[in-house]
C-alpha cells in the first residue's frame, strides 16, 4: 500500500498547513485533501489511503460530519487508520468517535508534536 495520506476539513487554511507539515517529498507521504464529505467520498473511490484526517464538523450545517465519514471509511476499508479532531471536543464525543472506528481522537488546537507522534507510529 502507498503511503498515502487523506486529510478532510472544510477550512482551506488547516487543509494547507496539515498538507505542508505532513507532505514533505522527503517522508514520502502522498497527501490528498477534501474540504467536503463529497470530495472525500471521491478521493476514497479513486485511491487507497493509509490514514484518514478529518474534522468532527464539516461545515456549518455538517455538526457530526466526520462521525457518517468514519462509517464511510470503514466500509471502503477497515484498516484504514482514522484520526478525528475537533474544536468541540468532551467526553462524549471522543467516546463516540472510538465506538465509530477512529484509532486516535485530538481537540483543537491539535499540537503538532502530538500530530507527528502519530504519523511517526503510523508511518
């Protein structure tokens, strides 16, 4: 399997630095981003992904988004390796988001050294 990467959030800006800080040539991490749960829905019927990024909310109207998108990726495949963060993050949440499928659960602001401890253990 590639290493590849695939990071959904409907903000352009964490999109950008989540790509620059991950998708370095160096580390051979192929990065693909989605700002909707459609363009997400895509990329996974065009490519095999490794990890899976994703917000909880994706979009004003789309509270829960990355709870159905975790079912989603699940049923394309189920190892892939899931990491939801949010800004609305409280124990219940992260218990949902586990009982869902996601390995790794994070609150916003999401620590880069957090971040680059995981990818160390995923790639």
């Amino acid at each position: 399997m590639e290493n590849r990467l695939l990071i959904v959030d409907d903000e352009e800006a964490i999109l950008y630095a989540y790509k620059r800080l991950f998708g370095a040539p160096k580390r051979g991490i192929i990065v693909d981003t989605a700002k909707s749960m459609q363009e997400a829905v895509d990329l996974l019927k065009t490519n095999k992904y490794k990890v899976v990024l994703t917000d909880l909310r994706l979009g004003i109207e789309d509270d829960l988004g990355g709870f159905r998108l975790i079912k989603l990726i699940k049923s394309f495949d189920s190892n892939i390796k899931i990491i939801l963060v949010t800004a609305y993050g409280n124990f219940q949440v992260e218990k949902e988001s586990y009982e869902m499928g996601a390995d790794y659960y994070l609150e916003k602001p999401v620590p880069t050294d957090a971040l680059r401890k995981i990818f160390k253990e995923l790639y």
